[in-house]
C-alpha cells in the first residue's frame, strides 16, 4: 500500500468511477486510468483505500488528512 498512490485516486477520481475500477481489475480488464501499484492486488487495495477515505470525508465531513490517518490506523489494527 503506497499512500501517495491513493492520494493521487482521491484527488483525480470519483467513488462512482473507483467502483467501476475494481470490477474492471476483478474481471481481469483495464480501467481508463492509471492506478499505481506492482499488480492487481495492490492496485485493488489502492482502490479500496480511496474508496474508504472518500466516504469518510463525505461522511463526517473531515479533511484528507484526517481521513487518510483513520484509514491507515484501521490497516495498522488488522495486520497487528
């Protein structure tokens, strides 16, 4: 997971097309934009990470930041 790759989705992508991305890499296509990652999986994890902190923004109306912090918490919690 490379945050600067996510950033980059957040700032340049709409939920509604991060969506249509993941069911593209999931049937083994190509999205219509670059999404940074070694392969699919990090590219997928990319994309949920987006997802993820775009909602929270929506959500609770914080910033980036703030949502990039709870995210990368939340994946810290789940790997320890």
């Amino acid at each position: 997971m490379k945050v600067p790759a996510i950033k980059k989705l957040v700032e340049t992508q709409t939920i509604e097309s991060l969506r249509q991305a993941e069911e593209l890499l999931i049937d083994e296509k190509q999205p219509d934009f670059e999404i940074e990652g070694a392969d699919e999986g990090e590219q997928l994890t990319h994309i949920f990470g987006a997802i993820w902190i775009l909602n929270h923004m929506h959500d609770h109306g914080t910033d980036f930041k703030t949502a990039l912090r709870e995210f990368t918490q939340k994946v810290r919690i789940s790997i320890s």
